[in-house]
C-alpha cells in the first residue's frame, strides 16, 4: 500500500528536523518521493514561527494503525512530547492519504480531516501526485487546491531533501 505522509516542523532547525524524520522514514519504509520543502504561516495556532512542511510517499504492507504507531515513536524519538496540541513541535507527522482508501478509528481518519482544508499539505501532496484523488469527495488535489479556502500564506524555499 501507499501512504502520503505530511511532516512539518517550526522549531530548531527546521531543514535538519525534516532531514532527520525522512531518515527514519527510510529506514522502516520504502520510500517513493519527496515533495520540495514549503513554508507556511501556523494554522489556527498561537506562534510566530513559520512551519516547514514536505510530503513523502512510502510503501509499506503495514496497516493503518500500525503505521500511526511507527510515525509516533519516531516524532518521539525526534523529542516531540505535545503530540495533539496545537503548539510549536520539532516534527509532526501525519497520514494524510492510502491510495484510495478510507479509514476511520478513534484515532485515526484517512484521508486526514483537515486534508481539503490545508494548503501545506494539498500542495506538497500535489507534487508527488496532482491527479490523485481524495476517495470522499473524489476530487483530484488539483481540484481541491483550486477550491480550498486556506488563507495562510505558503509558498516553495526552494529547498530540496533529495
């Protein structure tokens, strides 16, 4: 299966933070691509500290939950303790899609919630796979990008992981 992985950071350095996090994604997965490196303003947070935020495609036969717990031990092995709070973090990762698969658990949602509703994950999202479809709506990223209401400021560093 593939999953569309989201990693932000807006403390510490944030570059090395996402180097870091994709290191430890290749050590467990098979991953496929990276999307250039974004930086946004925070997104219904109280902090003056721009996020970075990059996408990554992975391959991996684990199931959903299973993979939540692997990308939270990393975010733990990186330092992040406030996991769920809307506060500054060294690395937060999220799983935004599965192919065209849906989930839902109480701990889990693919495709994310807030996926429609976010640029830093739509565009990054978009450059791994502009065509790909979110499964609820069925709207491809390119269409959702057009239709999103995000006002946040966003835009490529011209940094590259790769």
């Amino acid at each position: 299966m593939k999953y569309i992985l989201s990693l932000g950071s807006n403390i510490g350095d944030r570059e090395n933070n996402l180097k870091t996090a994709v290191k430890l994604l290749k050590e467990r997965f098979n991953l496929l691509k990276i999307s250039s490196i974004y930086e946004s303003e925070p997104w219904e947070m109280k902090t003056e500290k721009n996020f970075y935020n990059i996408c990554v495609e992975i391959e991996t036969d684990i199931k959903p939950l299973e993979l939540l717990d692997i990308l939270e031990e990393i975010e733990r092995k990186m330092g992040r303790e406030n996991k769920g709070e809307k506060k500054d973090r060294i690395i937060d990762i999220d799983i935004i899609l599965n192919e065209n698969n849906i989930f839902l658990s109480r701990r889990l949602r693919i495709p994310h919630k807030f996926l429609k509703e976010r640029l830093f994950y739509l565009l990054p999202a978009s450059e791994i796979d502009e065509n790909l479809s979110e499964p609820v709506s069925n709207k491809s990223l390119k269409k959702l990008i057009e239709e999103c209401k995000d006002k946040n400021r966003i835009w490529k560093t011209g940094i590259t992981l790769e």
